[in-house]
C-alpha cells in the first residue's frame, strides 16, 4: 500500500495513539511513587511477558475514524454511525469502560437518542474522539461540530467539550504546520475558540509560561494540583498532555515517557501525547521495539495503514473496528484482573 504525506501523517497518529496506550497501561491508577516502586521506568511494555496491548483509548479513536469514514461528509450520519459503533463495541466486552461512557451507550441500547444519551461528567473520555477529527477535518467549523456530537453523546458538561476542542485543535495545528511552537499552538487555540472558557484558558496560559521557562512536565503537573497523578478531569488532563507534547514535539519517547512518569490516568496521557508526537515524526519515529511490541492480531500495522488510507480517500470503505475482538478482550480482561489482585502486593 502506497502512502501518502498525509496518509503517513495519520499513521503515525495511529501508531502513536496505540503505542502510548499500551505503554501507559500497566501505570494506569497508580500514583508517581507507587508505579516506581511496582514498575519501575516506563522504557519498556510491562503489561504481559514484555508485550503491550491497547485499550478503549485507541479503539474510539478508532471507531471515531470509522464513523467519519462511512458518513461521507453528512454530521447527522455521522452521530448515527458513532452511536451505532459504541453500542456494538459495548458487546464486545471491553475492560476499564469510564462510568459516564458505560451509562451513556447503556442509554443509547435503551433507544434514548444519541442527542440526549449523555451524562453530566468533565471526563476525558471524549478527548480520544476529538484528536482524530482534528486530524482530519481542516474546516473550523465542521471540527466543531463534529467534536460536539461526539462529546455530547457521552459527556454534557461543557467543559467536555471544550478541552477535547482544545486538543482536538492541536491534531489540526499539526497537520497544517511543520512546526510545534507553543506559543503558536496557543494563539491557534485562541484564533479558534474565541469562547474558550476563562478556566480552560488560564490553564494553558500557565503551560506556556511553564513551557517558556523550561519546567519539566512531571513539575508542571504538580503545580496544577495533579500531586498523585494526572486525574481523569478534562481540564487536568488536556493541559499536563499538551505540557509534555510541546517539550519533546520531536521526539517520540521523551514525549510519552514524561507523561507517564506523571502518574494518574497514564494510558489517556500517553496515547494523546503519543498520537500528537506521532503526526510530527511518523511511524519511523516511534521506536520500533515499542511498535514490534504490540500483542494484538486486529488492531496490527496493516490494520492502521488501512486505515489511515481510508481517512484520506474519498468514501473509501474503512477496516472494521469490532469484528473479531470478543476473544481478544476476554483475554485482555484476565491480564487486567491479573494486574489488580498483584496491585495488592508488595513493594507498597
């Protein structure tokens, strides 16, 4: 399969989405100082005899590609074809489901519209459909749109919303530029959302000034209050990932690395910055012993590549996103069970 600049791009977004998801797992939860003592240094895939797999984070950015894929441009086919792939993907049986997601296409099953199945919650389950529409949709106001029904199905809170635009915005910013200046990235933010929330915008106004001042990202985190962990709010989550993908916007494994070593909600943070950093250095620059890692027989290279094609030809039918992953997640459930219970144990 031949691939062009911005099918290479999207790969690399791809690779990079799963790669970080992967190798966040294992940390997911844990605090700075637990996850040192029970991991160690997040250089290598610890969630099965040395392999990665992926979560919920890639597969709705997945099923979030797919959805755009076979609407061909319609906003009201693409809500049906977003609801429709959270509904079958909840029968798949998929480990680690955020409560407000669980509840919302639970909502879905029971006929509620996707207009009104969501719930009240800032999580950053959103966030992981947004970055890839950013991705792909250059106009500004169709990315709003889309990012909307997709939040809205699941999360209502506004400031969902609002923090998956922002890095949503971030995904767009780099496939339109060649450069990661913070201080550009932000004015791009600004120039887009005119209406972004004070909160939102006093959060990034502190990652730039942190950024410009050289503070790594595991202090930067602290200074806004993710002591333990980088939490699954929004507001917390978008700003401490974007800290990390704007001080290492070329390098793939300082990027992920930094914000893994922050703790908290890992697999969110890694795969968001993963992804960012994969649209800048491609597939080549993920490192291959974290690419050749992935344990999964669907969600491949050949799968991504297909994929990736299919965003950037015109209605070109898209790999499927749910067939054959039941056996594959009751699997990744039993490692996940598995990793609890040794959760429990020493070294505290």
């Amino acid at each position: 399969m031949t691939l062009t600049t911005p099918d290479k791009k999207l790969l690399g977004y791809l690779l990079g989405t799963a790669v970080g998801d992967a190798l966040g797992l294992p940390y997911e939860g844990l605090s700075k100082r637990r996850a040192q003592k029970l991991l160690g240094e997040p250089e290598r895939h610890r969630f099965v005899f040395g392999y990665g797999m992926i979560s919920d984070v890639t597969e709705h950015a997945c099923l979030t590609a797919q959805a755009y894929i076979e609407a061909k441009g319609d906003k009201a086919a693409f809500e049906a074809l977003l609801a429709r792939n959270l509904r079958h993907w909840l029968l798949c049986l998929p480990a680690g489901v955020g409560m407000a997601t669980l509840r919302s296409i639970i909502k879905l099953w029971c006929g509620i519209s996707p207009q009104k199945s969501g719930v009240y919650s800032a999580g950053n389950g959103t966030a992981m459909r947004a970055v890839i529409l950013g991705a792909v949709v250059e106009e500004g106001a169709q990315l709003r749109e889309l990012v909307e029904i997709s939040s809205r199905m699941t999360h209502t809170d506004p400031k969902a919303t609002f923090g998956s635009l922002v890095v949503a915005l971030a995904s767009q910013y780099l496939m339109k530029t060649e450069e990661a200046s913070p201080r550009g990235y932000i004015e791009y933010v600004k120039s887009s959302l005119p209406d972004i929330p004070e909160e939102l915008l006093t959060r990034l106004t502190q990652m730039l000034s942190s950024l410009e001042s050289n503070e790594d990202t595991e202090a930067f985190a602290q200074r806004i209050g993710c002591f333990s962990g980088v939490s699954g709010y929004i507001y917390d989550t978008v700003p401490v990932a974007l800290h990390a993908w704007l001080s290492h916007p070329f390098s793939y494994r300082a990027a992920v690395t930094s914000v893994i070593r922050c703790g908290g909600d890992t697999h969110s943070t890694a795969a968001i910055v993963g992804g960012l950093v994969g649209i800048a250095v491609g597939e080549e620059g993920i490192p291959k012993e974290w690419r050749d890692a992935i344990l999964e027989w669907h969600y491949d290279r050949e799968f991504f590549a297909s994929l990736a094609r299919s965003l950037t030809v015109a209605y070109e039918r898209s790999p499927s996103v749910i067939r054959g992953v039941l056996l594959r997640n009751l699997l990744f459930l039993s490692i996940v069970i598995f990793h609890g219970f040794r959760r429990l144990l020493p070294p505290y």
